[in-house]
C-alpha cells in the first residue's frame, strides 16, 4: 500500500497452492544469477515519479526481471494499465484498497468488471480488510472485498490480498465465500498456524522488508519453517524498507535484501530459493507450468 514510508510491523497472515521449480535462469547483468519476481510493488506511486526509468534500470541490474503492480483505486487503473503496456516484465493488478475508501466511488466495483474485461489483468487487487487505521468502515471494507472475490472468480484470477490486524476476517471471508479462490496474502507476518491455514484454501503468502527485522521474531520463525511452496518475495515499494533502508524510499532492486535474508533463515542457498519463489509467482500470476530442476 502506497500511503508513506512503514516500517515493519512484524504481525501478519498467508497462505499457498502447489509450488513449482524453476530452471536457472540467466539475469540481463554481467553476472549470472537466477531470476526474480517482485510479487507487490507500487511502481505507478507518485513517489517514483522522478526517476522510474532508473528505478526500473536498478531493478532490472539486481535480478529482478518480473514485478507486480497492484492498483489502489479506481482513477489510478488508466496510469497502471500505461505503466504496464510499455514492458512486457511489468505485470498489473485491479483493485480498490481498503484503505482508500474515500476514494471508491458506489460504482467502482462495476466499473472494475467492465475494466478487467477490457485491460488484461494478472490478478484482481489490491483489495482486503484493514482494521488497524481508525475511521475505516469494516461492512464497507467486507463488501468491497466480497465484490472482488466475484470478480476474481468469474474472471478467473488470482487476488492480492491486503489483511492488516484482520487476518482472521480474512480467512473467514474466503470460506464464506464458498467458491474457488487462489492468491496472495502481501506483507505477511501472522502465525505459523494462519499460514497453515490460508495454504490450505490457496494462497501465498508475501514476504518482504520486514522480515529483515531482527525483532520480527515471530515472522522470522514462521518463514524459517513454512514450506517454500507457499512462499512468494515482495517489496511493497514504495513502502516497508528494509533494515538495511530504514526510514527512505523503499525499491524492487531491494527484493535481494529480502532474498539474502530469508534464505539465511532457512538455511538454503539464495539462488536456489530465488528460482523456487519466482516459479511460484509465475504459476499464481502468469499461469506457467515450468519443469521441475532435477
């Protein structure tokens, strides 16, 4: 969610379909390396304004090849669909943000079916439940969010799924809504049991700067013992820095700070953990069914 600079707030949920590996694949650097997919980045935020194309370039020159946009509102969907059309690795989502309810008009969950049957789409938000800012309508909140789940099931596409202090209500929603669903719970720092729990309906779950807490004890412990087929990496650019970029600008070229760190956690190589989070995000969002490394 593009709103200011977070921090890290080491409480979250998830959850995750089947997994897929993928080949060694070759960066557009000097250097071989596998490559990655930012999963959430608001690369259309005003915040990157000034210099997207180097923002962009620094992505592209630290591996990250791939990267999901999800849109926050309605009047912002014409510039993501823009952004995304001039790149074949820029990859949109259409959605209107929980937290942005002053901005969603009565008639913007029509006009996000007449859009989606018009501008190709990856996935269906960002779209969920926040019930940490106060003054958020929470009936407002769920019928926006059930509204996406109609949309993604009738158009077929994953969901990106924000769930902040409601990650419960969250799950909840899903098995009400009684239809097949898939996705990703972005900035996942719940338990290791919702994440069980959310894996087992079909969704990932999105790890990002805040993992690179030494506080985040609980999301630490939950990353080091999920299966990697439920995992996906994120920055949430321009927000939710790293440690190592604490209060600036948070950027997709970040992701390896996010790779660095959860490999270590679990003890693996980092370039072996890159090639499985992006074939995971390739099969939720880009519908690819790539073979197994042997």
């Amino acid at each position: 969610m593009a709103m200011r600079f977070k921090q890290a707030e080491n409480e979250r949920d998830v959850n995750c379909p089947h997994s897929v590996h993928v080949p060694f694949e070759r960066g557009n650097t000097m250097t071989d390396r596998p490559v990655l997919f930012d999963s959430h980045v608001h690369l259309d935020a005003a915040e990157f304004d000034a210099d997207r194309p180097e923002v962009l370039r620094r992505a592209r020159d630290a591996g990250v090849e791939q990267l999901l946009i999800p849109a926050v509102s309605a009047d912002g969907w014409p510039r993501l669909h823009e952004l995304c059309a001039g790149d074949p690795g820029l990859h949109p989502a259409y959605g209107l943000h929980p937290c942005y309810l002053s901005r969603h008009a009565d008639d913007d969950l029509a006009r996000l079916g007449d859009w989606l049957r018009s501008h190709p789409a990856v996935a269906v938000g960002e779209c969920g439940l926040d019930h940490f800012e106060e003054g958020l309508d929470r009936a407002r909140q769920l019928r926006l969010l059930h509204g996406h789940f109609e949309w993604a099931h009738h158009f077929d596409l994953p969901l990106v799924l924000h769930a902040r202090h409601a990650f419960a209500q969250v799950i909840e929603a899903v098995r009400a809504f009684g239809k097949p669903l898939r996705g990703v719970v972005h900035s996942f720092s719940g338990s290791l049991e919702q994440a069980r729990e959310l894996s087992r309906i079909g969704f990932l779950v999105g790890i990002g700067g805040p993992v690179t807490y030494e506080r985040a004890h609980r999301l630490r412990r939950m990353v080091a013992s999920l299966p990697v087929e439920c995992l996906v990496l994120e920055t949430d650019a321009p927000d939710q820095p790293g440690t190592q970029h604490k209060g600036k600008r948070n950027e997709p070229a970040y992701l390896a700070d996010v790779l660095g760190c959860v490999a270590a956690l679990r003890g693996v190589d980092a370039d072996e953990l890159a090639q499985r989070t992006t074939g995971n995000a390739r099969r939720l969002f880009l519908r690819e069914h790539l073979p197994a490394v042997r």
